[in-house]
C-alpha cells in the first residue's frame, strides 16, 4: 500500500543521472586522459624502436581504455539501482533491509542516497549507514577485500556491470505537479 505523502521537488531525469554517476562520469573523463596520456608514450617509444617500453605503454594504454567502458557499463547499472531503490522506497519507506543490499560499494551508496534525497529519506539512510561505521572515504567496495578472486565471480559481472534495464513504476514529477496542483486547489472545510 502506498502512503500519501508530500514528495520534496522533483529533479529533472538527467539530473538525478548525473548524481547517480557524477563520480563515474569523472573516472571516465580521468581514463580518457590517462588513455591519450598512455598512448603518447607507447607511440614516442614506438618510434624509437625500444619495444619492451613499447610494450608496457600498450599495455597501460589497453588497460586504461577498457576502464573507460566498464566505469559507463557501471554508470548505468547504477542507474537502474536508483530507479529501483526510487520505486522501492515510495511504495515502503526506508528499511534497513534494503539499505543493506546497496551498502557494499560507494557508487551503489551514492545511488541509495540520490533516490532518498529525492524522496525526502536521506538523513534516515545516512544516519544508518553512519551507524554501520561507513564513512565517506570508505570507495572499496567489500566484496573486494572479501573475496579476491571476484574477477572470476559470475555476481561481480552481473552486479556491477550487467543490470537490466528497470522501468520505473511512477512518474515523480507527476506526481509531484499533481500533490501541487491539489494542495493549491483543495477548498477549506
């Protein structure tokens, strides 16, 4: 059951996707340089024919070039959590049940956080994650230090990289002009 309640203003859609990534966006951007950075130095010591140098700078250069599309596949799957969690937190309000699904990583965190905001929850998740001893340099997801090998994990890809494209279940900023327009409008009894 849905609770009636008075939703804060609404964000546009691009600007709730650029807070869900807005720190993804920066380490494509970073890659991007880093990249461009790499491959200057592969092509000078290219042409001055020192091929073990030649071959770490490729290396550098790959490594940083794939970043670019994995840290986008991460954007978006954040993207789809935040649509999710939105949807979520309307319908039930905050519980630490859920809250603790998305704990795990600070891009997984930050999207929780953006669909609280927007709904008016926010000092209630940042209070329970203050209490679970997360603080705001915590980046390194747990899993991580957990489990090593989770390269090699089928989760980690499907987690990370691969969710699903969500539909969300309401229009907010619908909602949000039709909670106005009402209370603008309803007659004193």
């Amino acid at each position: 059951m849905i609770k009636t309640r008075t939703l804060p203003k609404q964000p546009l859609y691009a600007v709730s996707f650029w807070n869900v990534g807005c720190m993804l966006y920066y380490s494509s951007m970073l890659f991007v340089l880093e990249s461009l950075f790499y491959y200057h130095k592969f092509k000078q010591n290219y042409e001055e024919e020192a091929i073990i140098f030649s071959l770490f700078w490729f290396g550098s250069m790959l490594f940083a070039f794939s970043h670019i599309f994995l840290v986008i596949m991460d954007a978006w799957s954040r993207f789809q959590n935040y649509k999710r969690i939105k949807d979520y937190l309307f319908v039930h309000g905050f519980t630490p049940k859920i809250a603790r699904l998305y704990q795990g990583s600070k891009c997984q965190r930050i999207a929780f956080l953006v669909a609280a905001r927007e709904l008016g929850m926010e000092e209630e998740v940042q209070l329970y994650y203050r209490r679970l001893g997360i603080k705001w340099y915590h980046f390194v997801p747990h899993f991580m230090v957990k489990d090593p090998l989770f390269l090699f994990r089928k989760y980690f890809w499907s987690r990370t990289f691969m969710e699903k494209y969500y539909e969300p279940k309401f229009n907010y900023r619908q909602l949000n002009l039709q909670n106005s327009y009402n209370a603008y409008w309803k007659q004193p009894e």
